[in-house]
C-alpha cells in the first residue's frame, strides 16, 4: 500500500520505533541555534527520526517540525516501500526503466484537497509569519528544503518536477552588505535554479521561458508522500513526467489538485503549498550558504519569484535539513538516485555488477558478484572503471573516486572496502588517473572555469579485485566467519552481551 502522505510515513516509522517527540527545548533563531550539532548528533549514530514540538527563537511555534526522517539508508529504502537500500535500488531502477509501468496522476476536487484547508490570498501573503523559518548554523538565509519544485515548459506544455531548495529572503543577511527589502523579504523568495550540470529541468524551463519573454509559473509543494520527493530527486529524462514516475513507484497514481493561482497541479495530501511567478531576471545574491560536500559558499546568484498565494493543511508539519559536512539527513535520498542510475546502466551491459554504492562523500563502490578467476577477463576491474565514468546520466561522469570490489567486500561499510584495498590493490598497477574528467560542481579542490564553477577536474579508479589471473594463479583463503555463524553465536549469547 502506498503512503498518501507524509503523516502516513510518519507513523509508520514510529509504529517501528524509528520516531521520537521531542519536547525538549531546541533553538533555531538566526545566530543562535542547535540544528546543526543535533544533525550531527544523530547522523553519526544512525539515530531515529524526530518530531521537534518545541523551538525556540521560532517563528510559528505551533508547526512541528519533522526532522532526520531519511538520515539512514533503511529509512531511505522505506520511502517506497522496500526493506533494504539493495531492493529500494532495484525498485527503482526498474520502474524507471520501464516507462510503461508509470501511471498517470489522478486530478481531485479542491474540496477534496487537504493541501487546501487554509487558503492567503497574495494580498495578504507575508513571508515573516506565513512559513517557519529555521536556521541550523552560520548560514545567512533560513532554507526550505522539503518541497517539490513544479514547472511546466513553456514551449511544450510537459511537467517537470524536481527537488530543489530554496531560500527565505526574511531577516536573510546578504553577502555583500546590501539589504533586501522590505517587500522582497515578505512577498519573494528565492532558488537553487541552476546548480547541477548540466543544468537542472527548472533551470531549463526558466531559461526558455526567459529567452521567450514569458512569465514562469511554479508551485512548491512541502512535505508530500516520500515517494513523491524521491521521485523529484531522480534525474528523469527531459520532457517526461516525475508525478507518473512517482506513481509507479507507488503503484497507484498521485492525487493532484489544481493551484488557485497558476495552471499548475500539486499534490493534494502535501503539508503545505507556495505559488508564485519568476520576476524575469531578478537574479539575486544569497550566502553564507552551507553546502553538501561539507563547506560554507560565500554566495550564490539565483533567480527569485513572487508568491501568489500560500495554501497549506490545518495544524501543517514542516520539514527542516541541512546540508553539512556528509553524514546528514537528506544524504541517502539524493544518492539512492544517483546510484540507481549508475547500476542500471551499468546491468543493461555488465551483468557481473551486482550493485552501486555512493558513499555520503561521493565516493563510487562498484560491487561484482565475480572475482578472480570468475572475471571474465584479466583486468575486468579497470573495464568497470571506465564504465562508470562512460555511464549514461548525469551523475558517473563526475565520480571523483571510484572503486571496485568482488562479492565478499561489503560495499556499505568503510572498513570492508579498505581491507579490500590494502590487501588487493598494487596502487602502481592496479589504479587509473583519469587526468580528463568531469569534475563535481561542488568540489572546491578542483580548478574553477569562468562561470565560477568547476567543469574538468581528475579522477582515481582503483581495481580492488583479486588479481587472478593478471599476476596470480590463485589468493589466499579469507580468514572470517560468515555472517550467519556471528549471528547464532549472538543469538546463543543474548542473555551476556
Ligand atoms: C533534499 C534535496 C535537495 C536538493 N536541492 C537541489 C537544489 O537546490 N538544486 C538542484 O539543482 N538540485 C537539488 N537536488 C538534486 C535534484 O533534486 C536532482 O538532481 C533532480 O534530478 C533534479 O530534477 P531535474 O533533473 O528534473 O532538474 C536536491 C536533492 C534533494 C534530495
């Protein structure tokens, strides 16, 4: 059974014990909060999901705010259903491959709608108590970071749905000194339009839409059924429709409500619901901003809409995360994408790929389910190198690191790959620096091109397997138990440990 919203996902996990109330007092005002170190606090520990009743310095205390709901990969995998991170990756990858299992959303009436229980009117729309604002760290402008972003292309009419970030411009700091005004801060907001290579679908249709002297229409639908958000962090092809997508994640079409004020459809069970209109070429300065390889940009240009009206649930949940030094919440659903894509490309033609793990650094773990002799051919380990980086998608070609282990590595722990390494790898022979790469957007080691981001940058591969037959004949037996002979000693010495 799909979840129909967000409460749902809620509750299953707390029927799990993953989820905990926590009245305990948690500041978030600017300048002074607690969100970060309690990201890190249960990101380091694989720690539960929280609902956080009581914060302080918070501007709308009667709005909860869901926090860590997707800060492991068994969370993750459970946004569409699966028990682990290996079937969520199968799952998805087959649904997205196969565009005939899709289905189409389902249009209800706004009478109907939860999302629109509450309706302001853009005259009466102000920013400063109409939506929570939190701050986690030293970050100049409070984020949203729960919601779906919907557009639709301005020469074709086709929907895209994507996730992407945005930015409050209310009691925002701006990084060079100056000030938004009084109207930008209670009317606009601004966001992260153009930040992946090679350009978000938003970004595209702002763009045309740009260039054809049109008016852009979004909507950001917060806090919707998991699938729904994991569905708008994949980079389904241009033109095609994640809402379709999410439902055959879900195996039952979205409901989809219209906006009150631009011809858009959102989901009707979300939390809360922000129309608006792109100014044409408003672009506008935010920063600090702390971003997902772990440091602070000191600005970043976006584009900024005017809200048009707010629409949101009676007593509505927020979501609040952020993006720090990995691990942290939102890590596992922006990778579960990004491995997916990976791993599926790779099976269409290697079908010795067993799975693709991205690590939270962005670090790629090819597992096979072959190793040493069992290769297919001397030097396999180098073939699946290169592959990644050819893969199809947006994401292989900047894997930064890549490595490749046989069947007995555990592709999810640290300590598995590392063993594999020292105990595998002849750095000398058995890696490649690939000197032409593409770099990650956000790799601040990598040399910047002049539109202040970095394009080419190096890669490492490294061939983890066993070198049979390249150098050896044979390998010498592991020394371990297997998993099943731990598990009955831990069953027998239940009662001691
Ligand atoms: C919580 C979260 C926040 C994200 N924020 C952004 C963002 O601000 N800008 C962006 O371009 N991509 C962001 N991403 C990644 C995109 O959602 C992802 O690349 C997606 O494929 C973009 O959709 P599109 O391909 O339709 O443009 C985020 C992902 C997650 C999970």
């Amino acid at each position: 059974m799909p979840y129909k919203d967000m409460r749902e996902f809620l509750d299953v996990l707390d029927k799990d014990g993953q989820l905990k109330s926590v009245d305990v007092p948690i500041k978030v005002a600017h300048g002074d909060n607690e969100l970060q170190a309690l990201m890190r606090l249960l990101c380091q520990n694989d720690g539960p999901a929280m609902l956080l009743n009581n914060l302080e310095g918070y501007n709308t205390p009667d709005i909860p705010i869901i926090f860590n709901p997707f800060g492991t990969r068994e969370r993750t995998a459970m946004m569409i259903d699966c028990k682990s991170p290996l079937e969520s990756k199968k799952k998805h990858a087959k649904v997205l491959g196969e565009v005939s299992t899709w289905i189409d959303p389902v249009i209800v009436d706004k009478g109907k709608a939860p999302c629109k229980e509450v309706i302001i009117n853009e005259a009466d729309v102000s920013l400063d108590k109409d939506l929570p604002h939190v701050w986690f760290g030293k970050e100049a402008a409070s984020y949203i970071t729960g919601a779906v972003g919907i557009t639709k292309d301005p020469e074709t009419g086709d929907r895209n749905v994507g996730c992407y970030r945005l930015t409050q411009l209310w009691n925002a700091v701006h990084p060079k000194g100056e000030d938004y005004s009084e109207e930008q801060q209670k009317k606009d907001l601004s966001v992260f339009a153009f930040w992946n290579p090679p350009m978000s679908h938003i970004g595209v249709h702002l763009a045309k839409a740009t260039a054809m002297g049109k008016p852009l229409e979004v909507a950001f639908a917060c806090q919707c059924d998991p699938a729904i958000h994991l569905a708008a962090a994949t980079g389904v092809p241009f033109g095609q429709d994640e809402f379709q997508f999410a439902g055959g994640l879900r195996g039952e079409g979205v409901e989809l409500v219209q906006c009150e004020t631009v011809d858009l459809q959102v989901p009707a069970t979300a939390e809360f619901i922000i129309e608006g209109v792109f100014i044409p070429n408003s672009e506008t300065e935010i920063g600090n901003h702390s971003n997902p390889v772990g440091y602070y940009d000191a600005f970043q240009v976006f584009p900024r809409f005017k809200v048009t009206a707010i629409t949101h649930r009676k007593n509505p949940l927020w979501y609040a995360t952020m993006e720090m030094i990995p691990p942290f919440d939102h890590n596992y659903q922006a990778l579960l994408p990004v491995e997916t894509e990976v791993l599926s490309d790779l099976q269409r033609k290697i079908p010795e790929v067993q799975d693709v793990v991205v690590t939270p650094n962005m670090t790629y773990v090819v597992q096979l389910n072959v190793d040493g002799a069992r290769k297919p051919h001397a030097e396999f380990g180098k073939y699946i190198l290169h592959a990644v980086w050819g893969s199809a998608g947006r994401w292989g070609r900047t894997a930064k690191i890549v490595i490749v282990v046989g069947p007995d590595v555990d592709p999810y722990d640290m300590d598995s790959i590392e063993w594999a390494i020292a105990t595998r790898v002849q750095p000398a022979t058995d890696t490649i620096i690939n000197e032409s790469g593409q770099a990650f957007v956000l790799d601040p080691s990598a040399t910047k091109g002049h539109h202040g981001f970095p394009v080419t940058g190096s890669q490492l591969g490294i061939d983890a397997t066993m070198k049979v037959p390249e150098r050896f004949d044979s390998y010498q037996e592991v020394s371990m138990p297997t998993a099943e002979e731990v598990e009955s000693l831990a069953e027998k010495l239940k009662g001691v440990l």
